[in-house]
C-alpha cells in the first residue's frame, strides 16, 4: 500500500490560510511500500467559521487517533459520534491555550472575534482505514459526517462514491461538526458509514468537496479523473498540482475553494 496526500488553498490565498485539513498514518513519502494498516482522514473547516482550518486539523487528528485505537470506530455511528465529542473536548483545551497565546503576546482577543469563538467553528470529515491480508485482500471502513468524500476505484471504473454520489447533491449546506457540539444523538444521526473489499491494484482517493464535486462530475461525463489525479499524487509534485487546479478553475471546471486530496494505492 503506498500514500500520498496533497493540499492547495483557494486561489489568491496561502497555504497558512487553508481550511482544508489531511492525516495520514504511518505516514510516508510517495513510493514508500506500507505493509502495515493505513488510516486516513480529510477534513474541511467551513469558511464563515473563526479558526476552521485548526478545527479541521485536530478533527481529522483525534478522529484518526480514535480509529487507530478501536477499528470498531469506523463501523459504528455512536462510536464515531464519541470520536467527535472528543475531538471537541480537545477543542476546548487548543482554545484555552490559544487565547492564553494571544494575551501573553499583547494581542488579546478582540470584542469583534469574540462572537465568533462562542459559536464555534465547523468542519466536514471523513476518516478511513485499510488492511491487507496475506491473500492481498484489502479490508476497508469508512465514516463521515458531511460532503468529504471518498472514492474507490478499479482500472478504468468507479466502483464506489461515498457518502456524496452525483455532482448535483452537493451543495452550500453541508452536515457540519461544530466543536461545541456534545448532542451525541444529533451528530450519530448524521454519519454515515460503509466498509468494503479491494483487490490489489484498486486506487482510493479521500477529496474535500470542491475536489470530489470535479470528480463526479468528470465521470458522469464519461471521464476517468482518477487517472488526472494520480498523475500529481504519485510523484508529489505539489507545485504541478496546483497549476492544474489553477487552469481547471480558470475553466470553470471546479469552485475556487480550498482542495484536499489522499491517494491509497493498492499497488
């Protein structure tokens, strides 16, 4: 199993100003065999939100901790709703020390930021995990909550979209983990989860929503996108990335939004 993982923010924006947010676990350089099991998790903070892209950060961070833990995580919607809880938790800690930050430095929160930090920030998310047997069978979990999407792929077809399926269901609402949130019955009642089997060959890609949206749409037109991405994802090539992301929304072929992607190669 090799990895890799790429993020590019929207344009006229930096990378420090990205609210998209990837782990990858072990992590390791393109080309890097890995005989070990694979978790990863793609997160994308919502922009009118305060502190998004460090929320999705230690969402995507604590959830595939959380999985790395209990395999079960990833099979069962109140146990990936707990996950949440505790990535929230854990918010709560990150938010203490950084207001401290902020007041140590002489830059104490603001009357105008304020509102924002109590109502919390929002992200999507989507972790997943694979593990290959001695018989080159790949067993893999996926849950999420929101438009973060992954895609399974075999040769030339798209075997399975999920949680998102066609281009037309996305939309400017997606389901949102807020880090104030401990309904754990409202949060369980919005994941999704599926788990599968792979053969060796097969490509999954995790993609944020701007990314997974081009992606539908490219197959529903006939295309394979798979083969577009792979070209940047198995040499790394950040930079080559983000001048087709450029050209393809200069074509109004993808929003300009922030874009996340991680490659599992099956080999």
């Amino acid at each position: 199993m090799f990895t890799s993982s790429l993020r590019v923010p929207k344009q006229g924006n930096t990378l420090r100003e990205c609210e998209d947010a990837a782990r990858v676990l072990p992590a390791s350089d393109p080309g890097t065999w890995l005989a070990e099991p694979v978790f990863a998790a793609v997160a994308d903070g919502a922009s009118e939100s305060l502190l998004a892209g460090e929320w999705a950060d230690l969402l995507a961070k604590t959830v595939i901790d959380a999985v790395r833990d209990d395999e079960c995580v990833l099979q069962d919607v109140d146990r990936f709703a707990t996950a949440l809880i505790s990535a929230g938790a854990a918010w709560g800690e990150w938010l203490a020390d950084y207001v401290a930050e902020r007041e140590a430095n002489g830059r104490p929160i603001a009357w105008y930021e304020q509102p924002g930090l109590d109502r919390g920030p929002h992200a999507t998310v989507l972790a997943a995990r694979f593990e290959t047997d001695s018989s080159q069978v790949t067993r893999w979990d996926v849950a999420a909550l929101g438009d973060s999407c992954l895609f399974h792929t075999r040769d030339d077809r798209l075997l399975r979209a999920f949680p998102v399926e066609s281009p037309e269901a996305f939309d400017n609402s997606p389901g949102l983990v807020n880090a104030f949130n401990r309904d754990h019955a409202l949060l369980a009642r919005h994941v999704r989860t599926v788990s599968g089997g792979a053969e060796q060959g097969d490509q999954f890609f995790l993609c944020t929503d701007a990314l997974a949206e081009w992606f539908l749409r490219e197959t529903a037109r006939g295309g394979q996108p798979w083969h577009v991405l792979c070209e940047f994802t198995r040499s790394g090539d950040h930079d080559e990335f983000a001048a087709w992301l450029e050209k393809t929304r200069g074509e109004g072929l993808m929003r300009n939004d922030d874009v996340t992607v991680v490659h599992v190669d099956l080999g």
